[in-house]
C-alpha cells in the first residue's frame, strides 16, 4: 500500500484453469464484496511478454467510498496468479494504480 492508504495492491493465487476463469473469480468476489460494481475493461494483455488478462472498473465500499480497480490475472511457472489494486478514486489517478500494478506483476515475473 502507499504511505497515504489510498491504494492497496496484492497478489494472490489463481484458479487452475484458464486465465479467463481466474479473472472471472476475482470480478465474482468483488461484486459479493462491494456494491456498484462496473467493469469498464476486460481484455487481453501482456506482462513480460507473457500472456495476461486485464480487468479494471470501480466498485462502492461499504463506507460509500468509490474505489477503481485494475487487476492482472497473469501465468508464471505453470501457476496462475492475480495481482489486484484497489484504490480511492478520488485520491488517485487511473494511470497511477495501473502502473503499480503493471510494476508488481513485472516483478513476480522476473522472480520466477
């Protein structure tokens, strides 16, 4: 997280099926976690070269607080993972929580 608390980003284990359904699971548990879920991107991608799925939206907190989200399901070593942000929307700018994510994701890979 940053020092201010206005973004989260973590990184989790993924499904062992496809990268689509491990993105699946994560948009699931955040529409059973927050209200006003809008997905507004759900597209391929690429992290280092590998392949990668891209979810990014907002959601409403049970503070009432509008939050984005960007999140990459991504492959490494034969094992699914999903780096996920959250963020205070009105706090941080899209681009901002993007290239944190981007950044962490870049950096499981190359550990792998």
């Amino acid at each position: 997280s940053d020092p201010a608390g206005s973004m989260v980003v973590s990184v989790g284990p993924g499904l062992d099926g496809s990268l689509r359904q491990t993105s699946s699971a994560f948009v699931a548990s955040v529409e059973e976690q927050y209200r006003g879920v809008e997905i507004s991107s759900s597209d391929t991608a690429s992290v280092e070269g590998r392949p990668a799925l891209l979810t990014a939206g907002t959601a409403i907190n049970d503070r009432g607080a509008e939050l984005r989200l960007y999140a990459l399901a991504m492959e490494e070593g034969g094992h699914h993972y999903m780096v996920a942000g959250f963020s205070d929307a009105g706090a941080v700018e899209a681009e901002k929580l993007s290239a944190r994510v981007t950044e962490i994701a870049q950096t499981l890979e190359a550990a792998g």
